[in-house]
C-alpha cells in the first residue's frame, strides 16, 4: 500500500517550528522599532533644543510662563510652561520655527520645564538604555520653577527611562 501525504506528527512539528521562527521574528523586530522610536525621541529634543539657543538668543531668556523677555511672545499663568505652551511660544517667537517635533507615540508626550534661565527637556523612552550614555544628557532629579522631572540613568522599572536635555545660563 502507497500513502501519499503528511502524517499528523509531521505536520505537527511543522507548525511548532514556524511558530517558534515567528516568535523570534516579531521580538527582533520590536526590539528595533523601540530602538529606532528612542532615536527619534533624543534627535527630537536636541531639535527642540536647538530652537531653544535661537530663542534665547533673541529673548535673553528661555520661554517661561512666568517671565517674558522684550517683544518676546510668553506663555499664560503663573506655572512653568508645558510642553503645548513651548510648542506655541516657540512657533510664534519669528525665530524661524514653524514646526516643533512631538513624541512619535501617539498619547506620548514630552515634557518641558522652565524658570527663564534654566530649562529641561525630557522624552520617556521605550527602553533602549543605550541612548542615556549621551554626554549631553541631563540626569538625576531636576526641580526648576516648582516643577521635578526625574532623568533616569537606571530604573527599578522595566522599560521607564527618561532622557532629558537642559540648559542654564
């Protein structure tokens, strides 16, 4: 008698080693999607900070909530400016800036806090630690105009970091 065909066990262990290769797959790639989402969040707030030196450069001081500096657009109320109040102040200061980068996860966002002469950026990453050996980074707990934003070189949580950028004068 001549069979043609698979028998069960053979398509079994078929499935179970397409399924292990698919596996592996999709980890890799969420592991570079992660990666390549965390670059983008540290090219964008050194953007931001660049827009930042032209701004101070123009107004003598960086954008404040509290503070304006000669014919210098400002944000409302008495706290610190937000992230939203940067992004406005920094589109109509005339500096150029037409458009200012946001976290490329949508409900993500960054953070910004300010006293008029120091400031800092802060982007949460996805997890990849690499990007917080950057010389440039800001880190441990910074307070400035009541606010606290933590730049975490080590976390006891998985997949919570935050890179952050500053600067003072």
């Amino acid at each position: 008698m001549n069979r043609k065909g698979f028998t069960l066990i053979e398509l079994l262990i078929v499935i179970a080693v397409i399924g292990i290769l698919a596996g592996v797959f999709f980890i890799g790639v969420t592991g570079f999607r992660n990666s390549a989402l965390d670059a983008r969040r540290v090219a964008d707030l050194k953007n931001v900070q660049n827009s930042l030196e032209l701004y101070y450069s123009k107004c003598r001081l960086y954008p404040n909530a509290t503070v304006s500096g000669a014919n210098c657009p400002s944000g409302t109320g008495n706290s610190p400016a937000s992230y939203a109040d940067l992004v406005t102040i920094l589109r109509a200061a005339q500096i150029g800036i037409t458009a200012v980068p946001n976290d490329p996860v949508s409900g993500q966002t960054y953070d910004y806090i300010a006293d008029g002469s120091n400031y800092v950026l802060s982007a949460t990453l996805s997890g990849d630690r690499d990007v917080l050996r950057d010389a440039a980074a800001v880190r441990g707990t910074q307070t400035i105009g009541g606010r606290t934003i933590n730049c975490y070189l080590d976390s006891n949580t998985p997949n919570s970091y935050t890179y952050c950028l500053g600067g003072m004068r």
